[in-house]
C-alpha cells in the first residue's frame, strides 16, 4: 500500500471528495433510523406533538401552569409567552378558541435550548401535580393522563394557589426528581390537552408530523444514495486509472530486462503479474475506498450518536470495542504470516 502511495498522489483530490462523500452517506445512514423512530414515538404515540411546551395556552391554562412553577419558572414562563387580547385571522385559524377567549403564544425567537427548559417545567408542573394529588411523592397513582379534560384541572386552581409554600416546594422537588424523558412524556400528555381546548385539529397534527418526517427520511435516502453512486463512479475511475499506469510501469520494466532475468522470470508469470495482480490491486484500491474509509467513519459517527443519545452505554461500547480489536489482533498474528 505505502507503494501504491505515489500512483495515488495524481487523484488526491478526487480521493478527498469521495472521503468527503461518505461522510454525507454515514450521516444519511445514521440519521434514518432516528426519523423511523421519530414516527412511532412522536407522530403515533404523541399525536405528532414534539414539545410538552405549547406553541399557544389559554389564558386559564397559563395561570394553572404558573400556579405549578417555581418563582424561577414562573419567571420564564413570562419571557417566553405574550398575551394575545387581540388575534390575528391566522391565529382564529389555528387556534379557534382565541376568537373568544385571551390566550398567550409562544415567542417565536425561542431557542432550542430555551425550548427544552420549557418542556421540563411544563413536565414538572404535571408531576408536582401528581405528587400533591398523592400525597406519596410522586407515584401518580389515583391521578390518570388518559382522555385529561384540562378544564376540570382549573377548577382546583384557586385550592392551589391556597396550598402553603413547604408543601408545594416539597412537591416541587419531588418532580424535579423525575427523569427528563418522562417529564417530556407526561408534559406532552398536558400539551395534548391545551391544544384541544384551543380548538386544534390533533389528527391534522399528528399527519402533518408523519408526512414531513416521511419527506424528510425520502430526501435523506434520496442524498445517500446519491452520495454513494458518486463514490462508486468515483472510486472506479480512481482504480482503473491507477491500473493503468501500474500496467504500462510494469510493462515499461520488463521491456528493460535483460536475457538472463527474462530466462528468470516465465512468460506466465510475466502476464499474471501484468494481468490478474495488477486487477486484484485495482479491486482493492477501488473496494478500499468504499470500505476502509467508510467503516471507520459510521463506526465513529455511531458511537457518537449513542453518546449523544444515552451516556450510560459507554461501557458497553468500550467492551465491544476492545473485543473486536482483540478478535482482530488475533486474526491478524495467524492470517498475516500465512499470507505472506
């Protein structure tokens, strides 16, 4: 391969656009089945609803959810809504409750990350509320989510907002407790029934949901596969233009032999080396390209991934890893020394 170095060098930057190239392909690969699971877990079983924090609440909605938070959610909560008194024809549309009643809408400068502290206080309202409902700290055993008439919760606003500070702070830990994912799980359950009252189509939500991710995983499949037909192409003219000039090199050799190396070397071995090994370096060169670097690349961006998605598999990942680099390791001390 270290050979192989300077009839590589004239297609350098042909290699580095195919590199380049399965980069987008790993990211293709690895984005896929995040938009499948997208699907099942927020356009079916969410109703196509991403965020536990609402685009728009009711007034009264707003007022239960402040009576939840904390002095310092309370005080997001007010950064991030504007009250709307008087709506526009494209708010009546979308939300049809706001064409007789006050609601409050969301920034529409919110950050992402300004997003995901809104979706885990609208969470933690929903289990502060479980916890004082209990009384146990949070089991949520008499209070069910299913088929919730947000407008029966109102009712006990004003009790709420009776409730002595130790115990709502005492309740207010308790769900500060609970995991983020469940937090979003439940908060969406809440999300789900603000736009309800607000008059919002949920079906249209969630089909809306499904076929944009749907587009979206078309697109990504469509940019991968485009990616990975370029590379082919690519890595194929790489490899036969590499053969090429190995061919005429190694013929351009032999013609320089003298009598006594050519009764040294047979014709057969002469048109095998000129042949079939210049071939089984033209498949390696172009498969190489293909596989030795793509494999690292999704095996990196893998790993990331699942970093990304949940830290506590490091261990899992480092043991598999050093399996296989030890698997390998063997492999490599009996297969090398037979090869050669």
């Amino acid at each position: 391969m270290i050979r192989l170095k300077k009839y590589l060098k004239p297609f350098i930057f042909t290699l580095l656009l195919s590199i380049g190239l399965l980069f987008v392909q790993a990211q293709a690969d690895l984005n896929l089945p995040n938009y499948m699971s997208n699907i099942v877990t927020v356009g079916i079983q969410q109703n196509g609803i991403t965020h536990a924090s609402p685009e728009a609440i009711s007034a009264n909605g707003f007022d239960f959810i402040r009576t939840l938070a904390t002095n310092q959610q309370k005080m997001i909560l007010d950064g991030a809504y504007t009250l709307v008194t008087d709506p526009s024809a494209e708010q009546i549309k979308k939300y049809p409750f706001a064409q007789t009643n006050d609601i409050y809408v969301l920034d529409t400068t919110i950050t992402k990350d300004q997003r995901a502290i809104l979706d885990k206080i609208y969470g933690q309202s929903v289990w502060t509320l479980i916890s004082l409902n209990t009384g146990t700290g949070g089991s949520g055993g008499s209070m069910s989510m299913d088929n919730l008439d947000i407008t029966k919760l109102y009712l006990f606003t004003p009790q709420l907002k009776m409730i002595p500070e130790l115990v709502l702070g005492a309740a207010q830990t308790t769900s500060g407790a609970v995991s983020e994912t469940l937090l979003k799980q439940t908060g969406v359950v809440l999300a789900k029934a603000f736009y309800t009252e607000l008059g919002v189509d949920i079906d249209k939500m969630q089909m809306d949901y499904i076929f944009s991710t749907g587009f979206m995983m078309l697109l990504i499949t469509l940019i991968g596969a485009l990616a990975l037909i370029t590379v082919v192409y690519l890595s194929s003219k790489i490899g036969a233009a590499l053969s090429r000039n190995l061919r005429k090199d190694i013929f351009n050799k032999v013609e320089t032999f003298s009598n006594e190396e050519f009764d040294h070397f047979a014709s057969s071995s002469l048109i095998t080396r000129t042949t079939n090994d210049v071939t089984q370096v033209q498949m390696l060169v172009t498969m190489g390209i293909r596989i030795f670097f793509y494999a690292p690349i999704l095996a990196v961006g893998g790993v990331y991934m699942i970093l990304k998605t949940n830290v506590s598999m490091v261990w899992i990942i480092a043991l598999a890893v050093g399996l296989l680099i030890a698997m390998i390791g063997v492999i490599f001390s009996v297969a090398v020394p037979k090869f050669k």
